[in-house]
C-alpha cells in the first residue's frame, strides 16, 4: 500500500491542528474511499471532510484514483476565494 | 494573444485594475472583474480577512480555468486573471480578471465564467475578521 | 456613490482603462468594459475611423443610461460611462464602462446594459475607413 | 405654426449636405407626421430618413408631439456607437 501525503487547509486544519500528514493507504480505490478513510482517522472533523473534495497532485479527482507512493492527495473543503 | 494566470502575495496593486497590457486591435472588446474586499458581510461588519491557499494547484486551476473558457467561448482571447492572498483589508482588491475578445458577448460570457468558476475551484479560503472581535471561515460565496 | 457619464475628444487615455476612482468598501465587485478600435469589421481590414455626434443629446442619453441602470439593477450602484468622439486609428479605445456594486451579478448586468443601451440610444455615428480607400458610415453596431 | 430648427448627423448630413435648417412645422402632430414632412422635402433621403428616430430637445420622442417656437428637433438615423 503506497504511502501518500495528505494536506489540510483553513477550517480542516485548524480543526485537526494539522497541515499536512503522511498515512498508507489502499493503491486502487476511490474518491470517496479515501475521504471516508480520512473521516475516519479524524472523527472530529467527519462533518467538515464530509464536504469536501479529494484532489491528487494538484488536480480534483472522483471515481476510481490510483494512488502512487509519494501522492499528494489534499482535502478540498467548500472554497471562498473571490 | 495574451494569458496571464498568477496568484499574488497581499492585496492586488493598482496596475492589477487595468486591461491595458490586454488591448489589441483586433479584440473590439474587453471585459473586466475586479473584486474588492467589502465592510459587510452576511449582516457583519467585516474589518478584515486573510486568505488560506493551496498554491501549486491554486496556480494550475488558474490556468486551467484561462483554457476552459478559451475552448468555451473564444480561442483567441487574451486574458489575465490574478488572485490576492494572505491578509487583507476592506477595500483591498483580492481578484482581477481582463478578458479581450473580437466581440462583446464572448468578452462578457468568459469573464462571468472565471469569476463563477473561479469561486467553485480555486482552492482558497476566507478567514473574515469581524466588528465584534470574533472570526469565520467562510463556507463558499 | 459615484455617477460620471462624459464626452471625450479624441480616443480615451489610458486613465480611462482602469476602475481605480470606483474602488469602494461598500462595493464587493466591479464590472467593467472597454470598446476598442478594431482593424477589421464585416470581413474588411479597417484603417481608421472618425465619430460624429449630437452633443448635447448624448450627453444626456450618457447620464440617462446610468440612471436607468441604477433603477433596474442597484440603486446604489457606482457607475462611470465615458465615449470618445472624433478620429481613431486601431487599438484605440472609443468607451469605457466601469460599475461597482455590492455583488457581482448586478455589476455585470449593469455594465452589459450600459453597453447595449449605449450602442441603441446614443446618438454617435462611426464612420469606417477601409485599406481600399473606401469610407462608409456604420448602420447600427 | 412654429419654427423649428431641425438638425442631421453623419449619413443623413452628408446625403443632403446640410447639417441643419429652420423649418415651420405644425405644432400639434406626431413623430411619425414630422418625418414624413422632412423626407417629402428631402426625397434624395427619403430611405435615409424612414429609418430615423426623431428627437426633440435631447430627447427621442414618439407619438404625439408638441412643438414650440425655437425647439430644436434631430432626425437620428441608426445609431453606431460603441
């Protein structure tokens, strides 16, 4: 299982109080998995993550994703730039 | 033809405001956005805010989105869009968006899409600074 | 809350391009657009051009507009209409068209109004020069 | 009757080369009746004319008009603006 990077932003980290952590987990699954995965890791913020969109090196995944060793995945809350 | 797609540290300078690097006689037209930190919002006196980003996909949405409304409305367009981040205060400029195009109705069209797409996937977030001392990350806009 | 609605002899200087006066905390975003001389139109290569105008009607019609705008979409809309009169050469800029307003979609709709309006009601005339030597006045736009 | 100074623009001015004349109209008629008075003293421009909007002081009237001594009447032809 590949060992990805994953990042937080604004209110996520804020409530994690963590920015970026690095975690393993399954090479083929998907979008919704790996957020389910990270709820899951991180209760407190199950309503927040719950929001949000998965992206995977910089670019917004859905459906199946393949995660590489190295990925960096982020956790995309609702934006509010403008 | 012209494309300008950046991300800027602080308030947008006023040299941000102008389409003047974008004009070009064989674009008839062009079609501006400029948005300004406001006082109020939601009912709130706003005094402030500061902007969260992830920058490397921030930067790759920005000239991602330049293309989407190339291919949409106009393949010869010129365009520049830039972003503010960090602290800001009311009447701060956070975004700019020139679009030149042949005609007016392309002109308009790609310029209302970045802005509107620009806030469903720009990977930044509004921290607002309130009257009464307290603070919110907003929720979209 | 700005209104400006003017005349210019000559194309618009370069002061025009930018909203920068419209700037207000009050006043989340600005709409703006700017015509500019184009070097060809219905399939010919245009060298030049020269407007005519009625003055003193289109002056008025030019403050009407921002009147009318400001009913329909945001009563305390900002507002700046300014059009060149006289010769031009491509690249030139003939209108410039700035609105500020607490929220976008009224800025834009009112920026799209005014030129459209404009191009209805103004009484100002364009008189096209072509590569081929030929003149010809402009039937609407 | 009232004398009225009528002006032309751009088309219209150089087709009956004459950018404006004094002409006694009567006083209480129609937009539609003035153009058509105009144009039967033009008729190099009838067509010119029978795509015009008339205004009177600065401001386009249809319909019914009143005319006064000294107004200042503009027969605009499509406008190109812009």
């Amino acid at each position: 299982m590949p060992s990805v990077r994953v990042l937080y932003f604004a209110q996520l980290r804020e409530r994690l109080n963590c920015a970026e952590e690095t975690l393993t987990l399954p090479e083929n699954t998907d979008s919704t998995a790996v957020l389910a995965l990270i709820a899951e890791r991180h209760p407190q913020a199950r309503d927040v993550i719950a929001s949000a969109r998965l992206a995977v090196d910089c670019a917004f995944v859905s459906g199946a994703v393949t995660l590489c060793d190295g990925a960096e995945l982020a956790v995309i809350t609702p934006v509010s730039g403008g | 033809m012209i494309r300008h797609a950046a991300l800027h540290d602080g308030p947008l300078p006023v040299a941000a405001l102008t389409p003047a690097a974008l004009i070009a006689c064989e674009h008839g037209a062009v079609a501006s956005f400029v948005g300004v930190v406001r006082n109020h919002a939601h009912g709130r006196a706003v005094v402030g805010l500061a902007y969260d980003c992830y920058r490397p996909m921030a930067e790759r949405v920005l000239a991602q989105l330049v293309v989407e409304a190339a291919n949409t409305f106009d393949a010869d367009l010129s365009a520049s869009i830039t972003h503010g981040l960090g602290a800001m205060l009311p009447g701060d400029v956070s975004v700019a968006i020139h679009i030149a195009s042949a005609h007016r109705v392309a002109a308009f069209a790609a310029c209302r899409h970045l802005i509107e797409r620009l806030k469903q996937d720009l990977p930044v977030w509004k921290r607002e600074r309130y009257a009464d001392g307290s603070e919110a990350w907003l929720k979209g806009s």
